[in-house]
C-alpha cells in the first residue's frame, strides 16, 4: 500500500474511528491556544474528536477534512461547528484569516512543505500552528504486546517528538500531557480497527488481527475479566508562533 492509500482509507471506517478513537485532555488545548483566539481551524479534523476539545476556548472554530465520509460523520457528531473540504496542503480560507491552525493526530500525513506555506497563509501575525499526537503508553506489558501484534507501519511516519515544520516557523515549544482513556471493549477494537494500517488489510486478515486482539485482552492479567480497558496515553503538543 501506498503513503497515499494509507492517507485516504480513513473514510472506509469513519464509524469505528468515531466510536474508538479517544478525545483530548483540555489541559492541551488550553496551553496550545493564543490567549483570546477568535478563529480556530482544525486541520484534518476526521470525526471531531479534537474540534470538540477546542469548542469553548475559541470564539469560532472550522474544521477542515478532506475525506467526505469523515465529514459527513463530523457532522452528525459535531453539528454546530462548520466542516469544510480541504487538506493540510489547500486550507479553503482567506489569508491571515485564523488565529490559530491544528492538526491533531495529522500532520504526519501532510507534506510538510507545503503544508507550512498553506499554514502560513491562513494565520495572521501571532498566530499559532498546533500539532498535536495521542500515543499510546506502552510501558505496560499488555500495551507493548498490543504493539508488537498489529505491526503499526504508520509509526514510521508519525514522528510526533520532532516534527519537520518549515520557514517561516521557528522553534516552537512543546509539552505533554499524561491521562487515561477508559473504554469498552468493543470501542477499542474499534479504536484498533479504525488504524490505516489494519483499514488497508484484506477482510480476513483484519478480521484475524481483531480476534487476536479480543485473545489478548482475554488472557493478560491487567485486561482480563474487564468490561472496559484502560489505556494510557500521553498527548504530545507543539506550538509554533508565526512572526
């Protein structure tokens, strides 16, 4: 599979991304923002899961997704707040129009080039560039064994600890922030089937990795037994200020 198809497969399971993924601890947002932020644009938004964070601590936000099944799914979720067609690369908004620009959990699929510029563009003198990761703590031993059984291929290209933003962005600063997301069971699965790595896999080998996944949480002491799973995450933010 291509980076492209890997990019473009989200839509295929739009639900299982809304039902799996896990939100955003406000703390973030709050650090991220520009004190009184007017207009917000989240970049590469999917189903709302990091535009509903920044809902309260704008006075406007747009989404922006490129993918219409992810859209459609924002909007269901996500009706008050505008969802527009575009992509890292091609933000449909006026030049210096926000105060600040996110990609959460996307800008890894942004050619950062391009995407900079198109950031550029779209922030006024001050603003701010956010790009912010959900990664999975995989000091437990369940998590680490997880890890190793899906063979996550898109983690080569998400370097959430140093990634690549160009001029005229300097060097910005960066936190983190540690929480847990208690779940379901059958929303993780969904949280695991809504990966690009396991959408892009024949139907009998996801299937296969999903029942795999079920045996784990069976069979390891911290998951067996439990109705919900508890996962820890830390969110990595970045905050780039434009001159």
């Amino acid at each position: 599979m291509t980076f492209e198809q890997h990019a473009r497969s989200f839509g295929a399971a739009a639900d299982a991304y809304e039902r799996g993924r896990p939100g955003y601890p406000s703390a973030a947002v709050e650090w991220l923002l520009p004190d009184d932020a007017g207009l917000v644009v989240d970049v590469g938004a999917g189903t709302g899961k990091f535009t509903r964070t920044l809902v309260g601590h704008a006075r406007s936000v747009t989404a922006v997704e490129p993918d219409a099944e992810m859209r459609a799914r924002f909007t269901a979720a996500v009706p008050d707040v505008r969802v527009v067609d575009g992509s890292g690369e091609a933000i449909p908004l006026d030049d210096g129009s926000a105060d600040a620009v996110t990609f959460a959990q996307a800008w890894h699929w942004v050619d950062p080039a391009r995407g900079t510029a198109e950031v550029a563009r779209v922030l006024r003198p001050g603003g701010v560039l956010g790009l912010v990761w959900n990664v999975r703590d995989e000091t437990r031993p369940w998590s680490a064994r997880l890890s190793a059984l899906v063979q996550q291929p898109e983690s080569r290209v998400m370097d959430h600890g140093a990634p690549v933003v160009g001029a005229p962005f300097a060097d910005g600063g960066y936190e983190r922030f540690r929480w847990v997301h208690e779940q379901e069971r059958s929303a993780f699965l969904d949280m695991v089937a809504s990966r690009s790595y396991v959408i892009v896999r024949p139907d009998d080998e996801r299937a296969a990795l999903l029942a795999a996944v079920q045996r784990l949480l069976d069979q390891d002491p911290d998951t067996a037994g439990r109705d919900t799973v508890p996962v820890e995450y830390t969110t990595h933010v970045h905050r780039y200020v434009r001159p």
